[in-house]
C-alpha cells in the first residue's frame, strides 16, 4: 500500500538499520520528509542521506541518544527551527542486554529501561509540545511481543516493552481530543542486526512457534507503521497492532 505524505515531517528513532531504516524507505518513498535518530551509526546515516539525496529524496540525520532527555529536547528543537512542525514521531530505536534475572546487573537493566522506556517517553513528551500547537500528530512505538509474553533472559527489554504498551495507552487517553493518535506495534521475531546473534538452534525452536511458518521482515513492520501514520487508521488509538505470524 502507498500513502501520499508529501509536506508530512517525520522523526524516525534508529533509523539507520533494521526496522527503523525500513520505516525510512517507506516513508521516504511516500514522499514525506524524514528526520532520523542515531546513537552511534553515523557513518550509515551520512550514507543513507547521500543515497535518498540522489533520488531526490528529503533525508537529515540527527545524533541523538534518545536515552538522554537533553539530546531529545535539541533534537525537537532543531526539527522545530529547520522544518517548522513535525506530523509524525515513530519510536522504534531499541537495544537488549539479556541475562537471567538473577545474574543481571543494574547496568543491564538500567541501560534498556533507559533507552526502550524512558526514550519513548522522552522523545513522545518533546514531540507532543510540536504537535499541540499544530493540533495535529501521529505516534507510532514499536514495543514487542516479548512485552506480553515475558521471556526468560530478557526481564529488562520485557518490562521496557510492556510499559511502553501502557505509556502509551495512558498518553492516547490524554491526547485523542487533540488529534494526535498513539498506537503501538508489537514486532514477533523480525530478521535484524538485533537477532543476529541468536544461537540456531534456538532460531529453529522459535520458527516452530510462529503459525506462518517464517520470521518476519523489516518491511512486515514498516507497512503497518505507515498505514497507522495515514489517515486510513484515523480512528485508531491506543491500540497494539501483533506483527507476529500469529505466534502470540
Ligand atoms: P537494530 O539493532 O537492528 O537497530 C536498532 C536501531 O536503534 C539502530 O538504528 C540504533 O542506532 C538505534 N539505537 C539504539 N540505541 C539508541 C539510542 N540510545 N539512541 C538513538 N538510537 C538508538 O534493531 P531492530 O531494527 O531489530 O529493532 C527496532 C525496534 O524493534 C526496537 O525497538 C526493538 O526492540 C523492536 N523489536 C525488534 C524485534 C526483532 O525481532 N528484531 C522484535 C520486536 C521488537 P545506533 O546504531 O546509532 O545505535
């Protein structure tokens, strides 16, 4: 499906690979202009600026560690002085840091609740004063199917990923009036950097849960964040939309 987001400004969060750069192209190829996040990418987020230039595209990247709630706030306020409004905010950057509870050390758990959490909340927080004043915003998070499940080893990215399904069934509630829409994707196992390291053994045991048969793609997720961000899904919010293959 193809949406026209021609004059749309979208702000994705760890744009620069996996899901995130996906939403990217899709939202680049629908003609909005799109601001990306990165942490520590900065060499692929100069070369996807270089290559969506040469297409003609409108593609910036911004260094900002969403985990730090300054870097969020500039980051807002050069959106805000370059592009003049922000239409779309779509919270997908993410790290893990699995362990078993017992053996977890504060820094583990902080650094994903920092990042997966209080990121979302940092960057939805900067972008709602933008988009309150044009009376108009789209919010997708992209949380997880392990914030419904659980999973053993990954107490800290579960609690992170089940509170931003709540963060953001609370910030709908407050919002809806205004017409800025928040809704969350829960992702099952979709084939990035971030699973790359995942034993096959285990890979294998995990295809045998999901009904369809296959992991998903970066483009699976994409799709559905573009078509909550249009005005198709215009009566849609608060909802968690299960990318999943049916496994949950
Ligand atoms: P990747 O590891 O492939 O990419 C993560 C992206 O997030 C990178 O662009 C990275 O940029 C950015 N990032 C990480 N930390 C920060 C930070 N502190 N500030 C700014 N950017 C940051 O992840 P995926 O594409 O797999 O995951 C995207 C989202 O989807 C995450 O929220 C993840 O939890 C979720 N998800 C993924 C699933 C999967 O199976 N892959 C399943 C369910 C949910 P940089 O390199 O610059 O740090």
């Amino acid at each position: 499906m193809s949406y026209d987001f021609s004059g749309k400004i979208a702000f994705v969060t760890g744009g620069t690979r996996g899901i995130g750069k996906s939403i990217t192209e899709k939202l680049l190829s629908c003609n909005a202009s799109v601001i990306i996040a990165y942490n520590t990418s900065q060499k692929d987020a100069d070369a996807m600026c270089r290559m969506a230039g040469a297409d003609g595209k409108k593609l910036s990247a911004l260094k900002c560690n969403i985990a730090d709630a300054s870097e969020v706030t500039a980051a807002i306020e050069f959106i805000e002085n370059n592009f003049g409004r922000l239409d779309f905010l779509v919270n997908n950057a993410g790290i893990t840091k699995d362990g078993l509870v017992l053996r977890m050390n504060d820094e583990q758990w902080l650094d994903v609740i920092n990042t997966d959490l209080n990121g979302v909340f940092y960057c939805t927080r900067s972008a709602l004063k933008l988009m309150l004043k044009q009376k108009y915003g789209r919010i997708v998070s992209i949380s997880s199917v392990v914030g419904m499940t659980g999973n053993a080893g990954q107490a800290n990215y579960a609690a992170a990923k089940a509170g931003v399904i709540g963060f953001s069934k609370s910030v709908a509630r407050e919002m809806g009036r205004k017409n800025i829409l928040i809704n969350v994707v829960a992702p099952g196992y979709i084939e990035t950097d971030m699973v790359s390291g995942i034993p096959e053994d285990m890979k294998s045991r995990m295809l045998e849960t999901i009904p369809v048969g296959r992991y998903g793609t970066t483009y699976d997720v994409a799709s559905v964040v573009c078509f909550l961000l249009s005005e198709d899904a215009g009566y849609i919010n608060g909802a968690v939309i299960d990318v999943n293959g049916g496994m949950y």
